[in-house]
C-alpha cells in the first residue's frame, strides 16, 4: 500500500492492516534536520523559483519515510516573475525586480525563536466589550476559490503532489478557535473564560471565520487531511468547552466534510473530562498526546468507546468498527480541576 492508500483505509470502516506513520509538525524535523535532509541553501524555503521549491522537498519527502505531506500554498504567478532571491556575502534577501525592495532574509535556528509572546491586552487591561474585542482581533476573512487558482497559488501543491508526493496523502493545518484565543495572551484569555465568556464567544466566532477560510483554501490546494490542533482547553471547565469550544469545532468539521476531507481533531491534554463532547464532535479522528504526571491515555481503552479511528502520540493507531457498542469512557482516571 502506498501512504496515501494507508490513511484512506484508517478512515474507512475496515481498518487496514498497515499503519501510517506521519509527523504532524513536518516543518520542525525539516527546519531542524536540514543539512541532513537535503544539499539545498536553506533559503530555497523561502524562493519564489518553482524549481528550488520542487528541489528541496523532493529531497525531504524522499528521506522522510512517512505516509503524508502538508500541502504548501506557493507564490501567485505574478510574484514569481516580479520576485527573485539575491545571495551574496552581504546576507540573502527578497528582490523585487520591478519595484528594487529588497527584504532581507535570515536563516532559522534549530528549536525556532526563545522569544516569549507578550500579553498586549493585559498590559493595556482588561477588554471590556466587542469594541475593545475589535482591537485584538484580526479581521475576518473569506476565500475567493478562483481567484486563488487563478493567481497560480495552488501550483505549487499541485507540482508537489503529482511529482515526489504522487503517493502520499496531502494535509493541511487549522487551529481551533478557543486555543486561537490563547493569542490574546493566556492569562487574558483564562480571566476572559471565566469572567467574560461572551467575548471569548464573540472571538471565537471570528477564529472560526477566519479558520472556515482555510479550510476552503485547503480544499483548492487539493488537500486530503485537516489536522485540527487544539491546545490548553484541557484547563477549562466542561462547561466552558461546552459553551465556547464546542460549537465553533462542529462548524469546522462540517466545513471539511462538505469540501470532501477528512478530519483528524488533535485534543491536548487530559481528554477524559471532555470525552463525550470530544466524540461528539463528529470529526473522523480523534488525536490524543501522551499520558502526563496526572492522567493516562491507553489509545486501544479509548478505541473501545469510539466508532472514528484513534491516534496517540508516540502510541499505535487503533480503530473500532462503527457497528460495536459505544461504551462509556472509563472513569478511574484521575482529573484536574476543571
């Protein structure tokens, strides 16, 4: 079976025999491991030349034995006539032949940046309403199929899976709502959940905007997997999730379906709180981490409770057949305080 064949078949109701094998965070083996990965400058990441694109991932997907590859979203056709890298002793930078900008452009360290994010709300206080809100936020977003095919922003993906990645599946991407919020800094996020939950619901209703937008723009780029990334709402209340996360994580996965993907919804943390509702989001698969200091995850415990295939972190995929009995999830694990 090729990769792609692989995933298929961890979707479908009969299972496969042969399990996949993937890294979600492509990006970060590749940033980190370049000089094994392949012979390219490390600039060729950020080329606008068709051809250094084609060169450096044939070389990485060819020495990265897994079963998928993120769909990249490339230059229009207009910026890769306009656009040209400049090496020189003096560094390497983005010309812009017509205009003569010049942006200068730096190699990325290994672990990426210690930089930690600052809490711009908290320092400037509290939001206290949608007009504060707006001041926080980015702005909505909506996706124009053609034009984007138009402008030749999908070549690049289309380049890359007919050629080195002709036999794997193609993913994509997308941040849950709730967690997008953590950019307004997390201790204003928390208080806000707690204190203030409307605006959070007002924020995530903008995140699912603007994510509802990639999933579309994963669709034209011929995508095959959204992997949605979900990350400290294990420190929320049940009821919080079920007010603030919920919801906006359905409109998502209906998104995906009607654009004829699949969804794999990665929970981090201590799922057994929130497992009904994890379940209830009707995403295909359910992506859990490795068992931490205060709860333990056996992926094939938890395949036992759900119909959708199950992958764990470090941890083999299993499956139950949508036909078994739904159980209840097992409840002798220890759970922090919601």
């Amino acid at each position: 079976m090729t990769g792609e064949e692989r995933i298929e078949a961890a979707f479908s109701p009969e299972g496969t025999s042969e399990i996949a094998a993937v890294l979600p965070y492509e990006g970060i083996h590749y940033r980190d491991h370049w000089p094994l990965l392949t012979s390219c400058p490390w600039w060729y990441a950020s080329s606008p030349s068709m051809s250094h694109q084609l060169q450096w991932r044939s070389d990485v997907i060819a020495r990265t034995p897994q079963d998928w590859f993120i769909a990249p979203q490339g230059f229009s056709q207009k910026e890769r006539e306009e656009l040209t890298i400049e090496s020189s002793s003096g560094g390497v930078f983005l010309l812009n032949r017509q205009t003569g900008e010049r942006t200068q452009l730096h190699e990325p360290g290994v672990s990426g940046s210690t930089t930690l994010a600052s809490d711009a709300s908290r320092q400037a206080g509290l939001p206290r309403n949608i007009e504060d809100m707006e001041k926080l936020l980015p702005r909505a977003a909506t996706f124009d199929r053609t034009a984007f095919i138009d402008e030749g922003r999908a070549d690049l993906a289309g380049e890359v899976k007919a050629g080195p990645g002709r036999t794997l599946c193609a993913l994509h991407h997308v941040n849950s709502p709730l967690w997008c919020c953590s950019s307004l800094g997390f201790e204003t996020m928390m208080t806000l959940v707690a204190e203030r939950p409307d605006l959070i619901e007002y924020a995530c209703g903008r995140y699912t905007q603007i994510a509802v937008a990639a999933v579309q723009r994963a669709a034209a780029l011929g995508v095959q997997v959204i992997w949605i990334e979900e990350c400290f709402t294990d420190m929320v209340s049940p009821a919080a999730y079920a007010r603030l996360a919920l919801p906006d994580l359905r409109i998502i996965i209906d998104e995906i379906r009607a654009n004829g993907m699949k969804s794999i919804h990665y929970y981090c943390g201590n799922p057994w709180p929130k497992w009904d509702m994890l379940l209830d989001t009707k995403a295909d698969a359910l992506a859990l981490e490795e068992g931490k200091k205060n709860f333990r995850i056996d992926i094939a415990e938890g395949a036992r409770t759900n119909s959708r295939p199950l992958h764990g972190a470090g941890q083999p995929r299993c499956r139950r057949h949508p036909s078994e009995r739904r159980r209840a999830a097992p409840a002798r694990r220890s759970e922090p305080a919601a």
